[in-house]
C-alpha cells in the first residue's frame, strides 16, 4: 500500500513538472528588443508620422496586418481590416505666409515659417484669411489673437515655452477655422502693426479631405467562442509632418503601444489555446478623437457586451513615472474592473498611479458600458513634439508594462490556470517532490 501511495504520488508530481516544463518550453520569451526595435522602425522616416489619411499611415495599417496574420491570428469577424470613413489634415505642396501690409497694401514684413510661427493640427477650415484690427475680438492680450471676421476665424496663440513644436491631435469640429502657434514677440508685433492700421494676409497650405482608413483586427481563437472575448487594443497613428517636412515621430505615443502589442501576440500565441477568444484591434484616428475605437465599438459593441479590454498607449518611459491605470472619466479606483488590476499591480509591487480621462481608446467602451482600461506612462514631457523618438524609449518601462499584462492574460484568457500562473515553480517543486518520492520509494522496498 505504501509503494502504491508513493508511486501515486511520483507519478502526480512528474505529470504537474512535465506539464509547467512544457508549458514554460512552449511558452515564447516577450522580447523586449524586438519591441524597442519596432518603435524605431514605426517612428522612422519611412512612415512619416503615420498621420490618418496618409499613404504612410495605410502602411502601416498593412504592416500591422501582416504581422497578425503571420503570428497566426484568425481574421475578426470576417476581416482583418475594419474600414471608417475620416476627415483628415491634407498638406498641400505650396508655401505658407503671414504678410503684413500698409494702407497702400505694399508688404512691411513677412514672418518666416519655423522661426515666427507654425500652423498647429487642430483644424484647417478656412486657410487664407485677411484682417485689420477690426476683426480683433479679443485686444490687448499678449499670449493670443483672436481673429474673426465674415471670412474666417483664426486663433494665433504662444505657449509657456514660447517655441513652436508642439503640435495638437485634429479635431475636424473645432470651434475655429485655423490655428496658428506664435512666438510671444510675433505676437506683439501683429499687434503693433495692427494699431497702426495695417492689415495681414495668412495663408496655411492644408486642407481637409475626407478619405476611408482602416482599424487593423485579429483574433486567437478560444476553446469556447460564445463566451465574451478578451480585448487588447492600441492605435498607431500619429501627427504626420509640418509644413517644413519635421516629422512627429510618436515614438512613445504610440508606436510604443503598437510594438507592444505585436510582440504580445506572439507571446500568447504560443501559450496555447485560451479558454474564450482573445481579439486584437489596432485602432486608427485616435488622434483625431479616438474615431477608430468609436467606429469599433459602434459595429462590434454588442459582442463586446461583456469583455474586458485592455489598452496600450504610451509604453516606454520609466524613471519617476508611473505606470498608470487610466479609466473613464466616470470611474474611480473603486471601479472593479480598475480595482481588480490595481491588486496585480500592488502584488507585483509596480509603481503606478490612476488618470480617470476618455483621453484614449478604452473611452468609447467605457461610454458603451465594456470594462476598459488604458495602460500607459504618464510622461508627456516630449509627446506632440518632434522630441518624442525612440532614444528616450526605457526597456525598464517595456518590462514593467509587461510584468503586470501577462498575469492580465491569464487571468483574463486561461481563467488563471495554475500551469500557467506558478509554471517555474511547479517545475522546480515537480522535480524536488519527484526526486524526495524516488527516495521514499527505495527506501520502503
């Protein structure tokens, strides 16, 4: 009885090791290279700032596709591209100008691009505007011009560090036609030269053009599909160039993101079959006020009922910054879904902190009532601004988002199998447990 007791156990102890020995064999390494390696080749020349609507931006959509399909992920309901129509930024192959004129129009000065002003991405409704001090609705302030006539509005406006690099998301409803940053001394002088009764000429070479872009879906396949899926999610768009051709690389927003999750594709690929479907979605237009994700949820929120989601947008920065958890605005770190997450990060002893803001792309499964969440670092030292490349890109910060989405996975995808969850330990106990047996067992014959 004791051998048979012994030799149970034995047995029992090699299936468990040999179960985490093929489990942690089979299981893929989250190569932290190969991501930092993608962000540099997303943030390059090549794809010029993967601005919606851009051939670069439909590349990279391509790209995406083809990284899906090679990891072995099935097309999302039919498709691995998901089409919506945008209004988008268009450059246009002219030159730009602000010229001041006397009252006989003889120009008194014209402003040089990149060094007086620059146009900003917010909208492009009306681009060549005219104006006299007339047309000035707000006198005397010395950080904007606000213009607005019957032949357009523009805001003129500097920033705190009274340079021309930052670069806002288009909003193709904004309140204004045009928007222009300035230097606080280009600003005094439009001022000046409008008291004196000169008028100015403002001309920006963009328009807006309406075009269809795609999201980017895939989709693992679960051992039972009726159950709701797991989302992982990102966007890969970004701010395009400026008129003088600097490109917003977005290394960190979201090339970062967009790395991540291929490489996590591959990572879950290869841990087997989940227990529910796991989708990936590339979202597009985010920076154009998360229209992709919008798009999304509108067609695919119904299946989405009961999902979780989980977002990746700005991936990559790591000292004295945490890893945030950002839900809607009308969450709260009581919010369960937040709360369950918050517990892993505690357990893996991650410094983060909490953004509640529909400022990414869990927003729209938020409003359709979808547990969402976006996980990012909360740096925004360089974001929107020709700054933000690869070099500033933190492994660390790589490895950290990392540690707390792969027990995400399992416990989202594998209802925290155990193989899974404990796999080195179970091996080592496998073979410690295995070896101790094998001495009883000599011992009891």
């Amino acid at each position: 009885m004791k051998k048979f007791i012994a030799s149970y156990f034995l047995s029992l102890c090699l299936i468990i090791s040999s179960l985490s020995f093929q489990s942690y064999c089979n299981t893929k390494e989250f190569n932290i290279s190969k991501v930092k390696e993608n962000i540099e080749y997303l943030s390059s020349d090549t794809f010029k700032g993967r601005l919606t609507g851009t051939i670069e931006n439909q590349r990279v959509a391509a790209l995406i596709k083809e990284e899906f399909i090679t990891s072995g992920l099935l097309p999302f309901e039919g498709s691995y591209l998901h089409p919506f129509k945008v209004k988008y930024p268009k450059k246009l192959n002219e030159s730009p100008s602000i010229t001041v004129m006397d009252k006989d129009n003889k120009i008194v000065k014209a402003f040089e691009y990149g060094v007086n002003y620059k146009e900003d991405l917010l909208n492009f409704r009306n681009t060549e505007v005219s104006f006299t001090k007339k047309d000035v609705v707000n006198p005397n302030n010395s950080d904007m011009l606000y213009v607005k006539s019957d032949k357009g509005s523009i805001i003129f406006y500097t920033t705190n560090e009274n340079d021309l690099s930052f670069r806002s998301s288009f909003v193709e409803d904004s309140k204004q036609d045009l928007y222009i940053i300035v230097t606080k001394e280009t600003i005094s002088e439009l001022y000046k030269y409008l008291e004196d009764g000169c008028s100015v000429y403002t001309y920006i070479p963009f328009k807006v053009a309406e075009t269809s872009v795609n999201n980017v879906a895939g989709v693992l396949k679960g051992k039972d599909s009726s159950k709701p899926p797991v989302v992982f999610s990102c966007h890969f768009d970004h701010l395009g160039m400026d008129l003088s051709n600097t490109i917003y690389r977005g290394a960190l927003d979201n090339a970062s993101g967009t790395a991540f999750l291929m490489e996590l594709v591959k990572y879950v690929k290869t841990m087997g079959t989940p227990e529910r479907d796991i989708v990936f979605v590339a979202f597009n237009g985010e920076e154009f006020g998360l229209l992709g994700s919008t798009a999304f949820v509108k067609q695919y929120g119904e299946k989405l009922k009961e999902s979780k989601v989980y977002n990746f947008d700005m991936i990559g920065s790591f000292d004295g910054v945490p890893l945030c958890i950002m839900g809607g605005k009308n969450d709260t770190n009581e919010t369960p879904f937040i709360k369950d997450i918050a517990s892993n990060f505690e357990k893996e002893k991650i410094y983060f902190n909490y953004l509640f803001e529909d400022a990414s792309d869990h927003a729209p499964f938020r409003a359709a009532g979808i547990d969402a969440v976006t996980l990012c670092d909360n740096d925004m030292n360089r974001i929107h601004t020709p700054k933000d490349r690869v070099e500033y890109i933190s492994s660390a910060a790589i490895k950290r988002a990392f540690s707390v989405v792969t027990n995400e996975v399992i416990k989202s995808g594998y209802n925290n199998n155990f193989i899974y969850v404990y796999d080195k330990e179970l091996i080592l106990i496998g073979l410690i447990s295995s070896i101790l047996l094998i001495f009883i067992y000599k011992k009891i014959e």
